[in-house]
C-alpha cells in the first residue's frame, strides 16, 4: 500500500446553495427507507406543532460531507465529520453550505463548515448547522482486497 | 414529562444489534448520492474508484449510518422503520441535536453491514425557553460481515416538550 501524493487543494472549498423541495425528501426518504411521518405528513406535523415538513436532519451530513469531498477529490477520504444542529429546516427553503480550511498537516486537512438557511436574495435568515467540521486523510493508492 | 430523570437513568446502557440480510449492493450508493445530488464518481464507476485505489466502488460516507435499508424493521406508528430506541414520552417530539461520525474504512457493494447501538448518556435539561428536555447520547459502531470496523456514528436525540415552558 503506498500513499498517495495528492496536494491540498487551492482556494476554500466552494459554496453550495440548493433548495429542498419535498421532491427531494422524497428521493432522500426513497433511498434511505426513512418513511417518518415527520418528512410528509400534516395531520402528524400539525399533532406536533409543525408548519411544514421537515428535512431529515442527516441531510445536511450527506451535504457536508460532498462538499469536503468535493473540495478535497479523489486523492483524499473522509476520515471524520462531525456537526450540530441548531434550527429545523422545513420543505421548500432554500440553504446555502459554507466552509473554510482551518489546519492542514500531516494527518490531514481540516475543515469547518456551517449550513444555513437564506431567503431569496441570499441573506442569511437562521442557523441551520453549527458548528461542524470534517477531516480528510489521504487515500492510499492501493487498498486491501 | 414528569419522572424523566429517573427514566433517563434506566436508559444508559441499553444495547441492540442489527445484521443486514444481505450484502449492501452498489446501487444503494447510486441511489442515495443521486438523492442528495451527489455526482462524485467514487460512489458509482468501478473503475474509476479502482484508480484512486479502491478495489470497488465506495459508499456516499453516511449513508451506512441510515440502518433503516438494512435494519429490516417493521415501520412503528410514526412511519419510521429504522433503529430507536422506542422512547415514549407524551407530550413531546423528537429532533437531532448532532452527529459525529468516525470512519475507519471505505463500505463496499459487498459488505454486509452489522450496526451495534448503545446509549453511552441520558439526561434531562432545560431548553432555552424553558422546556424540560431529554437528551440521549447514543454510539452506534457499524462492522461487516469480517468484523471490520467501518464508522462509528455518535448521535444525540432530544425529546423536546410540546408544553409550554414555565
């Protein structure tokens, strides 16, 4: 197994924004087998003082976790990632993934990243997750069989 | 929402395991990273994973922590068939404090998955209006058919009040 020799990227990882619309909770619901009521159903939304359906908070470690590989490419793993939530975020709104570089050495590159919620000119209007962050490690060019 | 603190007492240290029934399948990760919008070709071409050193095609990071796939639970009354706890507590609902996920090695169409789950932590707390809470610290560590360690996923779940604070 030797390792691989790829460099850190230039430049921060690049922002993501994309809106979840219920089509897209139903892919993710689809995908996952997570069918909770919580997701689609407004007899059960309304019983639990909801407005709208929720987006399946794991969600937002699928897209943390793009963005770091993204950055990062092929070269580089996710070794860990971790992070918070601090808002619910509901059917139809529109987020945006950012995300800095905050040390790179030898066990690898570091990053922090935070989600949030914006309106339709891209302010920010809450919190969704924070703070989270994510570790890359080189990939070994040959893994075990 | 009375008598939590003793109910959380009794909750530290529960323990369940799930075996998949087969082996995980590529197309799992191709749908999973289709539905979070996720094109990296780790997840879907063989042979351009096998150039970056993998021998397969690898799984999106997280989705092994979705057990409801493999679980093969009954759906429970509020729809869900994946792993809980079966926490009842009236008057409250449930949302995800946070997530921390260490992942040891890459998962494989041909892993068969084994989550073990166990909660490390209950206790009740105040929220900031107020409300009286429940926070459950789970660890859930998911190993394969060789009994390899795969990720580890160390989740919070909290049982929010419906009441209104005093």
């Amino acid at each position: 197994m030797s390792p691989a020799t790829s460099t850190v990227p230039s430049g921060p990882p690049a922002v993501r924004e994309l809106t979840i619309g219920i089509a897209d909770m139903i892919a993710y619901a689809g995908a996952t087998w997570d069918w909770h009521r919580l997701h689609y159903d407004p007899a059960y939304l309304s019983e639990k003082r909801l407005a709208a359906p929720v987006v399946d908070g794991q969600v937002f470690g699928a897209l943390v976790a793009a963005q770091a590989q993204d950055w990062a490419g092929p070269g580089w793993r996710l070794a860990e990632l971790e992070f918070t939530f601090r808002n619910l975020v509901f059917a139809g709104e529109r987020v945006r993934c950012e995300a800095e570089v905050v040390r790179s050495g030898d066990d690898g590159v570091e990053l922090r990243h935070r989600v949030v919620v914006i309106d339709a000119d891209g302010v920010e209007e809450r919190v969704a997750v924070e703070p989270a962050r994510s570790l890359l490690v080189l990939q070994p060019r040959r893994c075990a069989p | 929402m009375s008598g939590l603190a003793e109910h959380a007492a009794a909750l530290v240290g529960r323990r369940t395991v799930y075996t998949a029934p087969e082996e995980f399948g590529a197309a799992a990760f191709r749908y999973y990273a289709r539905a979070v919008g996720d094109h990296n070709r780790l997840y879907t071409d063989a042979g351009y994973a096998r150039t970056h050193g993998y021998r397969d095609v690898v799984a999106p990071p997280t989705l092994v922590c979705e057990t409801n796939q493999y679980a093969d639970l009954p759906m429970d009354a509020e729809g869900y068939a994946g792993h809980t706890w079966r926490i009842e507590i009236p008057d409250t609902r449930t949302v995800r404090g946070g997530n921390s996920y260490v992942f040891h090695r890459p998962v494989h169409p041909d892993d068969r998955i084994t989550a073990t789950w166990e909660i490390l932590d209950a206790r009740v707390k105040t929220g900031r209006q107020g409300g009286e809470m429940l926070v459950v610290t789970s660890r859930a560590t998911y190993t394969n058919q060789a009994g390899e360690r795969l990720v580890e996923n160390t989740e919070t779940i909290i049982f929010v009040s419906l009441e209104a604070p005093r």
